[in-house]
C-alpha cells in the first residue's frame, strides 16, 4: 500500500438546516420536506427512501406548509403570503400566488386534492381550486380574530377545523359559517399562560384531534362541543401530529425532542369499546420536532435539529429485512465539498457564498497513526458571495484550482483563480 496523508478538517463551519414541515403524498410514495432555509426536498419510498429531488432555497421565500394536490402537484406556502407551486421536473418555484390574507401559517388539500385550504394571518381561512395550469381563488371562509395556525379537512370534504390561539372552530364548508367553537381551556381553571393550538385533525367518526402548547393531546366531539380524551404527552408543548390512513394510530411531535404515538385499542380484549392509549415514545431528535408524518408502515419525523427520523412499524412490515431499519438522514446529500488535489485548495458551499481554503503543511515525517505538526497552517483564501436571494445550488473548484464555479436555479457563475504568492484574486469570466 502506497503512502498517503490524511487531513483532518476541521473548519468547515456548516449549520444544516431543520426540517419545517412534511407531507406525504396520498395513495403515492412520495415525502415531500420543507427546512427552515427553503429548501424543497422529495423522498421516494419505493426507492429505499432515496432523495431523488432537492429544490434549492430562496431568501424571499419560506415554507410554512406542504401538501400534494391531483396528479402529484406539489404545493408550498409561508410567511411571504404566496401559494408556490413547485416544478418537480425543472427543480424550480413554478408559479406563485398571492394568498391574500397576510402570511400563510398553514395549508391542507381536500381528499380528492383539489381544492387547498389556507390559514392566513388575518384570522382567515381560504379556499383555492387547483386548476391547470395554478390554482384559483374560489372563496373566503367564515372570518375570525387571530391567526389561524394549523387546518384540517374533514375527510368528507365537508367541514375544515382551523386552530389559534385558545380556541379551534370548525367551519361549514357548503355555508362558509363557523358551526362549532371550542375554548381548549374551558374545562380547565383560569390560567395567565395562553394556550396555542399547533396542530389539528378531523377524523371520520366526529372526532377532532388537537396538540396544544400545553404539550396535551385532546380529542373532541366537535359535533356536540364537548372533550372526550385527554392526554399529556410532554411537559412542554406538543408541536405536531399526524394521523394514519386508517385512523388507528396516531404520531406526536414535542419540543423537547421526543416524539409518541397513540393507537386506538380496546378497552376490553375482544371488545368493541376502544380508547386512545399512548403505546410508543421515541427520543431521535435533540431540538423541537416541528413536523410529523404518518405513513402506511412507518412514523416520520423532522426536526430543527436537521434530522429526519424514519421509524418502521414492525407490527406492519410482513418479514425482516432491510425494511425494519431505523433511518437518520444527519447529513446533507448533496456535496458540499470539492477538491483541486493539485493545488491543494477545497472549496465549501454554503447557502448564499463560498469558502476557498489552502491546506495546511507538514516537513515531518512519522508511523501511521501519528499526528504530525503543521509547519504551514491552513489558510482562508477567499469568500465569494453570491448575488441575490436564491440559493447556491451546487459549485466545483477545477483539479488545477484556477477555475470555481456554481449554480442557482436559474444563473450559472464561473470565475477564474489567480495565485500570486499569499495574494488571491478573481476575475468573473
């Protein structure tokens, strides 16, 4: 074996991005995820779980909310108050569409994936149709005061649930009239703290499902106004939930870090009375767990920690394998790192510029394993910023290290690389 030198890097300051929401693609095998950066990503399960698309960020857009719409469209809103669809094959932002009720707190599509719900700032909750091309504003909903964090669609089609801060109604979608409003608090004393309500789901049988700041999972009879269950999962507060197609099972995302699933199981066995009972907790993540998801044979997790999380759930997988594996997704998959071997150069990627570092040196000479001391130490050579809000999407420095060039969705950058001594310029071709 011939003889070679390890570098040890250690300056490549890279803070990833956490994971701000997910969606799963009905009757599809697809996840969609959205970071705190903007960054779109596309997860294909029949594919092990391989990332096969990555949409790189903007600075004038944040994702707040994902879902699926008909024929696999995917749809992404947030602060700026733009409904974007995203063109999977191009990697790009598509289209936008002004929402028109302030920023976009949260988005739900219909059964059938043809009509989005937004919740907007200004207490309002709107309806789009998803139409060739885009979607259409179709109507306003019943309008109400605070911002409307987190909606549902009742899987009907029939009603939409739509959580703020103390207090969820629940809104005839025929009429565009608020049926039902439900003080989360009200069964509870007089208490200073408020209470946000995170995440909500409508279930088939009359049930409305909500996670709260108080780190409570509550399970409602929307119909008759009344709390059913009751269940605190985390000291802290209960930041999302997901629930299964078949409505027996139940993910929870807290902001210690900890996610927990609830399962409907009989009371009695063999009986036909069931509750919910909190079965499972998981500690994967070491900060807030803003986004969940529930798939046919797994719990899903993302959180601003930058990990996702894919537990399988061995009661659902028919033999082990490959299948049954715990998944972390840690590190980015893209490459943020290139070499020029021959001028000893590296060159790191950030979001919005570029490191070129020179390595470091040794005159010495030592067994393996040993650590050598650097006569040379490494040198930072240059920082080159990109211009204008979007991303840089991937870069390369040539193996002579005078050509370095990146990419953003839409422009191509080349610059030519001129050492003279321990002076560095470039020059823009």
């Amino acid at each position: 074996m011939g003889e070679f030198e390890v570098h040890r890097v250690r300056f490549f300051g890279l803070v990833p991005a956490g994971v701000r929401c997910l969606a799963c693609q009905p009757r599809g095998a697809r996840l969609a995820l959205a970071r705190t950066d903007g960054a779109v990503e596309v997860y294909n399960f029949a594919a092990n779980y391989y990332q096969e698309k990555v949409i790189p960020g903007h600075e004038a857009r944040s994702v707040e909310a994902l879902c699926w719409a008909a024929g696999g469209r995917l749809f992404g809103a947030g602060l700026s108050g733009d409904i974007t669809e995203y063109d999977l094959r191009r990697l790009s932002a598509a289209r936008g569409t002004d929402g028109g009720g302030g920023p976009v707190w949260s988005m739900a599509a219909n059964s059938t994936g043809t009509q989005l719900a937004i919740g907007c700032e200004d207490g309002s909750v709107k309806i789009f149709q998803v139409v060739p091309g885009g979607i259409q504003f179709e109507r306003n909903l019943d309008r109400r005061k605070g911002r409307v964090l987190c909606v549902s669609w009742h899987p009907s089609d029939t009603h939409i649930a739509a959580g703020s801060v103390d207090v969820f109604r629940v809104i005839d979608v025929a009429s565009g009239q608020t049926v039902q409003r439900i003080m989360v608090n009200y069964h509870m004393e007089k208490t200073k703290r408020e209470c946000v309500v995170w995440a909500i789901a409508l279930l088939s049988r009359g049930t409305a499902v909500t996670a709260d700041s108080y780190g409570r999972v509550q399970f409602w009879d929307w119909q008759q106004g009344t709390l059913a269950e009751s269940h605190v999962v985390s000291t802290s507060a209960a930041l999302s939930l997901a629930v299964s197609e078949r409505e027996d099972s139940i993910v929870v995302g807290t902001s210690t870090g900890a996610t927990y699933q609830l399962q409907l199981l009989p009371v009695k066995l063999g009986g036909s009375e069931k509750r919910w009972v909190r079965t499972k907790p998981f500690q994967h993540h070491s900060h807030d767990v803003r986004a969940v998801a529930h798939s046919p044979t797994a719990l899903i997790s993302g959180g601003l920690d930058a990990q996702l999380v894919i537990r399988p759930l061995m009661e659902k997988v028919q033999k082990k394998g490959y299948d049954t594996v715990l998944r972390k997704f840690t590190f980015p998959h893209r490459r943020l790192v290139s070499c020029a071997r021959k001028a000893r150069l590296l060159l790191f990627q950030f979001s919005q510029h570029l490191e070129l570092w020179r390595l470091g040196s040794t005159e010495e000479s030592g067994k393996d394993g040993e650590v050598l001391p650097l006569c040379r130490m490494p040198e930072h050579l240059v920082q080159l910023k990109s211009k204008g809000p979007e991303h840089i999407y991937c870069s390369c420095v040539s193996p002579c290290g005078t050509w370095l060039g990146y990419s953003t969705a839409s422009r191509f950058h080349l610059y030519r690389v001129r050492c003279d001594g321990d002076s560095v310029s470039l020059r823009k071709v």
